[in-house]
C-alpha cells in the first residue's frame, strides 16, 4: 500500500486492527517483539505514524530480515551485501586456518571446493535472483570473496600466489550465465569447442534479433525528429545515449508545466492542503482551456524547493490522462489571454534537457536571421 497522506496512514492503521481481530478469533498470537514498521522509499520526508497492535506501538526501523535476505528501506540491499560478505570470509577463515594446519584433507583441492560451495559459495548466492547487486561497488565485495578462494587454491597447487590479473573481467553473475546456459543443454557441454559449437548455431537467430532491434531504435529516432516539438538532433551511432534520451522522453508525454500560478497562502502549512489548492486551481484552468476535459485523476506537484513568499512561484508539473491530451492543452493554450485571471500563467509540454538546448539555439539563430532582414519566419 502506498502512503502519501496522513490518511493513507490511518487506512493502514485499521487494516492493521482488523488483522489482529481475525488473528485473536483464530487464536493466532502475533510475536509484537518481532514486529516492526519500515517505510520502503527514498524520500527524505516520510510520514513517521505511530503504528500500533493491540495498543503496543511498533517500531520502526530501516532494515528487516525476511526469509534470510535484509531488506533495507531504499531496495539498495546494501546492508545485506556487508551481511553475506562478512559471513562468508568467517566461513572462508575457517577453511584456511585448517588448510595451514598441516591437515593433510584440508589440502586435496577438491574436498576444498566441495568446503568453499557448502560454506562460502551458499551464502553469497542464497536469494541472488532478489538482492543482485546493480552497483559496480557491492559485486566487487561479492568477487573478493572468491578471488581469495581462488588465489589460495593457486598457492595450494603451484605453490606460489599468482599475480592479479587487472584485465581479467569474469565476474560471478558472468559465470553465473554460461552455468545456465550449461543447464540450459543438459550439462552436455564439457569443453570449450562444445560452447563455441552451440553459439554458432544460434549464431543467425542473434543476429536477426540484433538487427531488428537495431531499425526498431532508428524508427524510434526518425518518428522523434520528423514528429511536433521534437525536432532534435540526435546522434544514432551512439544507442546508449539515445536509448536514455527515449526513455526520458517517454516518461514526459503525459506532462505539461504550468508557470505563472501563485504559491498557497503561508497560512497553509499543511503539505496536502497545499497540492489540493494547486489541483483545484490546475483543474480550472484546464477547464478553461479544454472544458470536457477530465481531471479527477491528474496529478499536481511543484517543481523545487519553496523559497517563501514574495519570490517567483515555482512551476507547476501536471500529469494528464494521456498524450493526446497535452496536445490538446497546449495547441488550445492561447484561450487563456481572454481570461483576466489567466493572462500572466503559460504553459508548454515537460521538454528534456536536449530538447531545451536545442529549442534555444533555434531561437537564437531565428534571432540572428531576423536581425539580418529576414521575414516570415517561425519555429514549428
């Protein structure tokens, strides 16, 4: 359940209270002891509501551990990381101490193997598929684990430490793939030449799916240049770029910024009192503009942080229903200079960086040519 509001908060309170009546019909006791609150967000700013069971308030904290995996309150799993990686080099310090015990067993490398999967290599990939690092900084914990392992083996084998190969990228979520690929043929591939044999064969469907992919992103890039307000130049050589430009552009089809529109009263000090006035307001203009439109579902909220009173009213983010709509709004926006209320408020639709950059240097070179004596000139 999502929490945005003090009311949202008493919802969950009275689910709450209504699951721990169903549990004492049951004669199911709830362990207080063990639970607690944890709000899963990366807002600064949460909403800190005494929840209670049995008029026990819970507490809160920022990490919980369910089924052996912390969860923590930004899903950054960093606190489990250091968790799993500390038991692991314990697990790891007991076999090594007994390898230089002179034991003759703790010497055979492969009873050592069977020791690092059962004791180390378990508990750095029990519930990988949920915790599985993104950031570079958590898997190079993860691969010092087994880099030790291995460096040992290679003292127990040849007995010297071999030098760190820097330019060796094999990391275990790579390993990791190739063993499902194995899986994946039923273990029937033993040496290199049987995995070189499998990819050939799959070598033409790759590269047709590749193919694709790639007239897909350049339909993509072509229908952004030709189509309206979005005649930016983009570099097609380079995909990562222009896969995070599509993105961005995605995720602003359904938006409009409103400037202009007067900040509440400073005697609304109440967060949501102040999003429904900008609701109420938004909704009116957009009435004005487009009176069939329907906006019980938009979503309002300011663009920075307020300054106070007597400065520049912060823009205005407004989510819409969909696409068509923002091009309605914004075709039908000089409607507004016929209203007295509404002649200082403008509005245009959520551009990316790039587009900004490149609608200014349009203006300015429409600036330059107009300078010069041209006429009839316009951006579309």
């Amino acid at each position: 359940m999502e929490i945005n509001s003090f009311q949202d908060s008493e919802i969950l309170q009275e689910c709450l209270k209504t699951l721990n009546i169903w549990c004492d019909k049951n004669r199911l006791q709830l362990n207080l002891a063990k639970c607690c609150v944890v709000s899963f967000t990366k807002k600064q700013n949460i909403i800190n509501y005494p929840y209670e069971i049995s008029n026990s308030v819970l507490n809160r904290v920022i990490t919980v551990k369910d089924l052996g995996i912390t969860f923590d309150a930004e899903f950054s799993f960093n606190f489990h990381v250091r968790e799993i990686v500390d038991k692991a080099l314990k697990s790891y310090g007991f076999i090594y101490k007994n390898g230089n015990s002179g034991k003759r067993e703790f010497t055979n490398i492969k009873i050592l193997r069977i020791l690092y999967f059962a004791f180390v290599r378990s508990r750095l990939e029990y519930g990988a598929l949920i915790w599985n690092p993104i950031y570079n900084t958590y898997v190079v914990q993860l691969e010092n684990v087994q880099r030790r392992f291995l460096k040992y083996l290679a003292f127990l084998s040849d007995g010297v430490y071999p030098i760190q190969e820097n330019d060796v990228k094999w990391t275990r979520s790579k390993s990791k793939a190739v063993k499902v690929v194995c899986t994946a043929c039923n273990n029937n591939i033993t040496q290199f030449k049987d995995l070189n044999a499998l990819i050939n064969a799959h070598h033409t469907q790759f590269t047709e799916a590749i193919k694709n992919l790639k007239q897909e992103l350049e339909a993509q890039i072509n229908e952004l240049k030709n189509g309206p307000n979005y005649n930016v130049k983009l570099d097609s050589t380079n995909f990562e770029k222009v896969l995070q430009e599509v993105s961005e552009r995605e995720k602003r089809k359904r938006n409009i910024i409103v400037y202009g529109v007067s900040e509440p009263p400073k005697e609304v000090t109440n967060k949501d009192q102040r999003i429904i006035q900008d609701k109420d307001f938004i909704s009116t203009l957009l009435h004005t503009i487009k009176p069939n439109l329907q906006t019980d579902k938009i979503q309002v909220h300011r663009l920075g942080r307020y300054s106070g009173e007597g400065v520049r009213p912060r823009a205005v983010k407004v989510v819409l229903n969909n696409e068509n709509e923002v091009k309605a709004v914004v075709f039908n926006a000089k409607e507004l200079k016929n209203h007295a209320n509404y002649r200082n408020i403008s509005l245009s639709m959520d551009k990316t960086p790039r587009q900004i950059a490149y609608y200014k240097q349009l203006q300015q070179e429409l600036n330059d040519r107009t300078s010069k004596g041209e006429s009839n000139l316009k951006i579309k």
